[in-house]
C-alpha cells in the first residue's frame, strides 16, 4: 500500500518514524505492505541532507503522480490542506488527518465528498492527541445517548497554569516555556485564546450528539487574562483554574463553551497537569467514563494516525461518519446551579465591599469571603448564570469596574 | 435483524431494555431494525407474568428455530454458554457475548471457529464492563508496542476494600454490602481469589502483547487473606490497598499477575474507588493511557454489548479479531525493582524485631519501620522481588513465622 505524507513537520516526521518502525508488524498481523512513496514539503532544501531525500518534493503534482493508496495529511490549518484533501477524496482516495482546524470548519463537507466518492476520511487524531477518543465515543457508545462531555482538551494552557500554580510562574514566563517544550506554537493565539479547544469540543459533541455543531457558534474564552492573582487566590481556596471544555445535551439543544474555571481539588481534573489531556464522557446507560493521556505530541498523535491507517488497511471503515446534518439548538448559559468566583478589577477598593454586598443581598444571591488587593473576589454559591450575570449587570451601572466570573466546578 | 438473547438475568435484562429504548435511534443511524426474537432462560415460570412472556423460552431448540441473525449471550460460564455459542458460530452466524470465563478459557478456539465459518464472537463487554477497552487497545493503539497493562478491574474487591478503607469495615461485613449491592455474586470465590481479574488481565495481555497468554499460567492471589489489620497499617503508612491485575512485556516475554498492592495516596489509582474500574496502558509511541469507569453492573456492561451489536450491524468487524497462537514465555517475578511491605505473623513478637534486622542486613536489603501487634509490617526499600523472596525463605529458617509480602505501587 502505497502512502503519501502531506506535511513533515512535528506530527508528519513522528507519523514517518512510526511507520517504518512498525512496517513488519503490520504486515504481519494484517498483511499489507506499507510504503510511504511521497512527502509533500513547503521548504525542500531543508532535506537534502535526509537519507530520505528522493522521498521529498514541494511539488502537489509529484504527489499526485506517485499514485498513492492512502493520503496522510499533517499540515494543518485550512489551507492549502483543505485543496489537497479534496482532490484525494474526490479520487476516492482515503486521507487520515490530525487537522482539526479543518474538521472543526470543514468537516461535514468533507465526510459528504468522502462519501460521495465511496471512500473515507478518518481523523482520530484531530482530538485527544493519542488518546483514542472519537472512535470509543462513536462506535462503543452507539448504544449510548451522550448526557454530557466535559475536558481539558487543550495541552498547551494545561501547561501554562500548571507551571503558574505549581512553580508560581507568571503567564508570559509560563508561556515562553511551553514554547521552548515545543508544546506551544510560535504564534499560541489559537491555544490560549481556547480556539483549539473549542474546536475539539465541537467535533467530539457533534459525534457525542449526532448533531451539527459549528465551534462558531459556541462561547470561547482563553486564559490570556488569568493573573498570578488569580492563581494565588485559586491556592487560598484549594482550588486550581483550568481551561475547560464542556458540553450538555439539555433535551436535544446543546450548551457548549470553553472557558477558564476553578476547580475543586477533588475534582477528576485537579489531577490532570501539565500536558496531559483528559475526557469525561457522560452516557445514560454507561455512566461516566475518563478518559486520560497525552493530548498532543509527536508519537501520541502520531500513534492516531497509525491507529486509522490500520483501520483503513484492513478496510474496516467503509462508510464515512460522523455526518450529522441536523443544526443543533443551542443555549447560552451555563445550564446547571453552580458554585462562581467573580473578579472585580476597581479603581476603589475601599468603598466597594459594603456596595457589592449589598448589590448581591439585593438580587437574594449568597457570596461568601473576599480578597483585598487591586482585585477583589467574591464566591456566588449555587446560582443559575443567567441570574449572576443580571445581578453583575446591575453591579456595573453602579460601580466602576470590569469583572469575570467563573464557574467553580466540582465533578 | 433477529436477535436471539441467551439468559436474561442482570445483563441480559439490561441488554433487553436498552435494545428497546434504543431500537428507534439505531435505525435511523445505522439503517436497521433489530428486533429482539427469542430470550433463552431456565426457569420459564419466572417470566409467566412478563409482558413479553412470549419471547422466552427454556428450550435451546426455539432459539435454533427462531433463525437469529445475531446471537447476544449473558448467560456466563463454560457450559452451557460454550455448546451455545459453538453451534451458532459453526453456522456462520454472529456471537456478542459477555462471558470472559469462556473467553479466558477458550477464546483462541471460539476465534478460530468463528473465523472458520466466516463470521465472529465480539466481547468488548468481557472486560471492564462499560468501559471501552478492548476495541481501543487493539485498534486505536494498533500503532503501539504495548509494554505494560495494569489495572484495578473487578469491582466486587475494590468496593470491598474501598469500604474496608473508608468506612472501616470487616472484610466479612464489607463482602455481604457488595453481595446486598448486587456488585458480588452469592458464591464470591471468583470476584475475591482474583480469577475473575486474571481472567481479564489474560484477555487484555493477550490482545496488547499479541501473543497467546492462558491465565491458569499467570499467579493469581485475591484479598480473602487482607486483615482490617492490614488496612489500618495501610492508613497509618498513607498507603492504600488494591487488588492489582499487572502484565508487562519484557523483550518479548510477559511477567503478569493478580495481586494484593499496597499504593501510595499519589498513585493514579488511589481515587478509583468502590465498583469503579481502570485499566492504565502503556504504549511506545502514546506513553500512558488511562480509561476509567464503571466496571460492571447492568446498564454499563449492556453498554458495551450494545456497541458491539451496532458494530456488527454496519458490518464493521468482517474478520474475527485477537487470536494469537504463539505462546507466550512468562517471567515469575515482578520484573521492576519496588518497594515491598511484608506481614509476618508470629507467635512471640518480642524476640523477633532483632532477628528479622539482622537476616535483612545480612542479606543487604534495607528496610524500614515496624508496628507491633499480633502482626509485624517491614518495609522494603527498591529491592528485586526474587532477592525479597530468597531472603524471606531464609528467615523462614531462623524463625517459625507466616509472611506475605506486598508490592508498593507508585504510579
């Protein structure tokens, strides 16, 4: 079977590794031979050292040419990933990809032209890193409806507040060290500011509830403006911030968003550090299952990808999926009572306790203790969202400030 | 699609409910109605009054006659599940079944007979109940070379040494609350002398290590022999007790075994409490996986079931799965240097503490603090097992004692 590799930077050169290293194995167990034939590159120079370099062209056409059975794209972003998947695919050529940007985008399009052209588009990868997710959720859980799913989906901002909480470090420090990790692009806006989360998000509650579930749609906020406060206020009340990716199936409309929360540190998640990568998925008749690994990396994504390939080998996805055409109905708020922390950033500090307290007992919402600096916190215990959001709208047209709050989450 | 259902006890009931709750979804998703048509059980009178009374019989003949297209088999055990299950594989016709007795003990044949008449036996539900495990370990991790499985994955001895922990209860009253749960049968010796654990650890081994692993070879030891002396040792040590299922590949042999562990409260495992199950894989290219759930029980074993069912449905596993002829050489000693917590039981304590320092420095292992009831604890630090072991019989000679040693698990 002859592979074609688009792209051969972090994921594609790990993809590359792995497949010659496992070349005898497949073979024997599922009896195929597995080449790679041709690697699409952008800069060809960069390999003329390569052992491999008769394998390297920057030329599409070379690929085409190369004939090949199977197309493995590791280039991401939309384009021009989005040009070379649809030519393949419209050859009914099977493509695995890691993209998610372009799944999250695309994706539908591209299942139908897959489709269409009776052949596939696998992309295990483009979610979780290594950690085997789509698949488990798609094909296990058929007998399940999926109540909710919730995740630290995003390695990179895992990172960044883990080394702020863990070795009080400061954001722009902890970022710099991400990027020196190799966890966090160059330019990170699509980590931090939690678009790579919301887009993962999207796909897995697209699959979870058969619904079509554009990431656009759905509320996305980063973890630029979480402070070295935040994270000291965090400890003094045994919590940890933690960007999140939830959603809910509320009677067939969805609630999705990604947004920065504090957790318990009993929470499932209190343990998920660093670059690690955890999914909880909630079925009515399976109950909650975890799921935790690696989200991101060369081998551990790579590691996917070899898991579709075989898939593809032994020829067992036939029908394309994941197509859901339905557009789901979505809810704006929070859907469940919730425990907040709320940040005020004001001018005066010393007046403003009494008036917020009094703000709060007016809309008959409990808070408890509060934290003197230029910052004050307040805990809301167990309130609807909606409801917070009205009485900090009222708090704003009497006091000066900027505020944010954040869901306190438990489970 | 005729779904004949062989026994209809908790599985089998569940499996019964969830088909009907989900019959309408799984035809407007996979384009099939299935219909369950027949329910083998043994005592018919029991059903006299069911609304369903119809559909079940105690005569295997009705079930031949009622001309299945899929055979769902909850029944459990050897016989007479095997005679079942052969037949209806020798006729081509597909087999999901729960069973990992069966499956642990006559796998390999149930594979080769189902791939003899062109057809398979599924049984993802066999291991870890709800969770998704075997269908990710031999098909998303298809990649990998799997070097090391563990896992807490019989419910019945976690929740018994969970309660034993928490609420400290004798074994004896913590063993009647699970069988009053309904997480232990009336006859427990399977779920607590670990063979239902080494069963599965065999399943699980065989599919990761691609090779043919019988779990009659591997060391089995269950938690009958845990003390409530034993738990409060363990807590004064903030160490915890888990009945731990453990393989790992070692250039190509397999140590495995199911037994007792000390853990420290940092181990991934010390929240897995209860019923709860996971299993921990590690693979070259993906690192550490993590798969937590529930593992047992009636709605998340027919979970997996149903997963099976729908797979079988699309027609997805067109070729039987997870045969491996090649025996397996085993290692017998735990292969990584660990720290140890032995239990001596002693008639004359006071004489002892001396003795036992001296034999252990004699033979150059370092150990740690002691408690003095009826019961001596020596820790052992960073020591091979075969050495503790050598060691151990030495003191036999000197001293008349019982001793059982325990691994400290840290990961």
């Amino acid at each position: 079977l002859k592979v074609a590799l688009l792209g051969y930077g972090t994921i594609g050169s790990g993809v590359f590794e792995l497949i010659e290293k496992n070349n005898k194995i497949i073979n024997e167990n599922y009896g195929h031979n597995v080449e790679i034939v041709k690697i699409l590159v952008n800069r060809l120079k960069k390999y003329k050292n390569d052992a491999n370099f008769n394998l390297f062209t920057d030329q599409f056409e070379e690929i085409k040419s190369s004939k090949p059975d199977i197309i493995i794209e590791t280039i991401g972003g939309i384009l021009p990933a989005y040009d070379y998947i649809t030519y393949f695919l419209s050859k009914g050529i099977p493509v695995i990809t890691a993209n998610k940007d372009l799944i999250a985008e695309r994706g539908s399009e591209l299942i139908i032209l897959a489709k269409d052209n009776n052949t596939i588009i696998s992309y295990e990868a483009s979610v979780g890193g290594g950690i085997p997710i789509l698949k488990p959720l798609q094909e296990c859980l058929a007998g399940n409806e999926i109540t909710s799913i919730s995740a630290v989906i995003n390695g990179t901002t895992n990172y960044i507040l883990t080394q702020m909480y863990e070795n009080n470090e400061t954001y722009d420090k902890a970022l710099e060290n991400a990027q020196a990790m190799g966890f966090a692009e160059s330019d990170p806006t699509s980590d931090v500011e939690g678009f790579d989360a919301i887009r993962k998000l999207a796909i897995l509650s697209s699959i979870g509830y058969k619904k079509n579930i554009k990431w656009s749609d759905l509320p996305t906020q980063g973890i630029s403006n979480i402070t070295d406060l935040d994270i000291v206020y965090a400890k003094t009340e045994n919590l940890k911030i933690k960007l999140m990716a939830y959603s809910q199936n509320i009677d067939g409309t969805v609630y999705g968003a990604v947004r920065p929360v504090f957790i318990t540190l009993n929470s499932k998640y209190a343990q998920i550090n660093n670059e690690y990568n955890a999914v909880i998925l909630e079925g009515d008749s399976v109950g909650e299952l975890m799921f935790t690994g690696k989200g991101a990396g060369k081998y551990p994504t790579a590691s996917a990808i070899l898991g579709d390939l075989i898939d593809i080998i032994q020829n067992k996805k036939r029908y394309p999926e994941g197509l859901y055409e339905e557009v789901s109905n979505l809810q704006h708020y929070y859907p469940n009572p919730s425990h907040y922390v709320v940040r005020f950033k004001v001018d005066e500090i010393d007046s403003l306790t009494s008036k917020l307290f009094n703000i709060f007992y007016e809309h008959g919402i409990k808070i408890s203790r509060m934290q003197d600096q230029s910052v004050v916190y307040v805990q809301v215990f167990s309130e609807n969202e909606k409801k917070l959001i009205d009485t900090l709208e009222s708090i704003r047209e009497e006091i000066t400030c900027d505020y944010s709050h954040y869901i306190i989450y438990e489970k």
